[in-house]
C-alpha cells in the first residue's frame, strides 16, 4: 500500500501502450529518421517494428493526428507534417504535458465485459424508455456521415445510447460506471478513430440496427438476446477501429 501511495504522491502514471508507440514515433520524428512530408511505414510495419499491436499503433497514430504530427491520406497512407518539427519543440519548450485519452481498445474490452451484464439486468425489468428510443430515432436520421453535424449527432446518440441501457437497469452505481465508460467515448483519440473507421452510410445503418435488436431484446424481457446481440455488437466495432 505504501509503494501505491508514493506513486499517487509523486504523479507516476505508468504510460498505455499506445502513448509508448507514439513517443517511440515522436522520437523518430525529432531525429530526422521520420522526416517532414515523409510516408510512415504502414502499422503492420509499425507493429513489428516496435513490438505490438496493430490496435496500438493505431491508436498512437490517432493521437498524433490530433497532435497535428502526423495525417492520413484514405488509400494512401500516413504522412509527418510538414511543420511536425516545429510542433515538438514548441511542446518542448511548454513543458506541460496534457493528460492522455483512455485507450479506446481498453475501453472496448472493459465495455465487453459490463455491458452484456447490463442489458441483463435491464431485460430483467422489460421497460421502455423514452430516452432510448429518442437516442434510436436520432440516430436513424444520419443519412450523410460526411457532414459534420450528423456526424457529431451520430458520435453523441451513440455513446448516450449505450449509457441510457445502465439507465434502464434502475442501478444507481451501474449508471456511475456508465457514466465514467460513456466520457471515454467522448474523448478525441476515441472519436478520432471511429470517425476514421466508420465513415461509410451503409455501415452506419447496420449500427443502427444493431442498437434496435439490443433495445427491443431488453424491452421483450429477452436477457440472452440483448447480451448476445450487445456483445456481437461491440466485437463489431472493435474489429471496425482496432482490427488486428
């Protein structure tokens, strides 16, 4: 216990794999062996190159998008910016260094593990609820994903969807821990990689369903139903913005 306090005292943080990958890619950049303009390896490369997953390198990659380090290109790949050198020296010289987003594979594990038991215990009380079904017809307007308010209305009915279900078990510390996953999706490197990876309509429509098996399951009274199609759902995104 007193290691653990002296670690809180002192501010340690033990970084997440990605923030490893993306300090490794910083290093690269402030050497010269990643130039400006340059084209990274591809994050199979980069995986191997450094010794982990490709979830984490996308991960970092996301990051250092939202840095302004780096930019992808669709069918192309990923670049240095051009003013990237310029960027790390100013953080440098700043010195402060911003709290890093949860990693969003973390995030989807952690969800796996909670939310089949959540929908259990809301099919156990077999209620509708207005706000889901308010959050689902939102989310069924999205007919262009490419326009950025339907994109940020998609991002939003999404994550309060998906916290709305601990709502309807009824428990007060279920909803506090929903609360907690649902601010991780309202992260940058969160958003940041699945709007990089969910981009196409058609893809967005088979969400969409997905959420509507999940609600009418619980409102039947269906445990098994929600928690099968709630797990096949998230496994469904993970695949989409971390594929291995």
């Amino acid at each position: 216990m007193a290691s653990a306090h002296l670690e809180l005292e002192s501010g340690f943080r033990p970084l997440q794999i990605y923030e490893q990958v993306a300090e490794k890619i910083r290093d690269e950049i402030r050497s010269g062996r990643f130039a400006p303009d340059a084209r990274l390896p591809s994050e199979r490369e980069l995986a191997s190159l450094f010794g982990v997953g490709r979830p984490a390198v996308r991960e970092a990659i996301g990051s250092l998008q939202n840095e302004g380090l780096v930019f992808t290109r669709r069918n192309s790949g990923t670049y240095i910016a051009s003013n990237a050198p310029d960027i790390l020296a100013a953080a440098a010289s700043d010195g402060a260094a911003p709290d890093a987003d949860f990693s969003p594979t973390g995030t989807l594990n952690v969800r796996l593990i909670l939310e089949p038991a959540i929908v259990r215990l809301a099919a156990a009380r077999a209620k509708r609820d207005r706000q889901a079904e308010h959050y689902l017809a939102q989310m069924e307007t999205i007919s262009d994903i490419s326009d950025l308010h339907q994109r940020a209305l998609w991002n939003e009915s999404d994550r309060l969807f998906h916290r709305q279900l601990a709502v309807m078990t009824g428990d007060a510390l279920i909803i506090k821990i929903a609360d907690e996953v649902a601010s991780t999706m309202d992260q940058p490197l969160w958003k940041r990689l699945k709007d990089d990876a969910i981009y196409d309509a058609a893809r967005i429509r088979l969400y969409v369903s997905e959420h509507r098996l999940i609600y009418e399951a619980i409102v039947e009274g269906n445990a098994d139903a929600a928690a099968f199609y709630v797990e096949q759902h998230l496994r469904r995104v993970r695949r989409d913005i971390a594929p291995h």
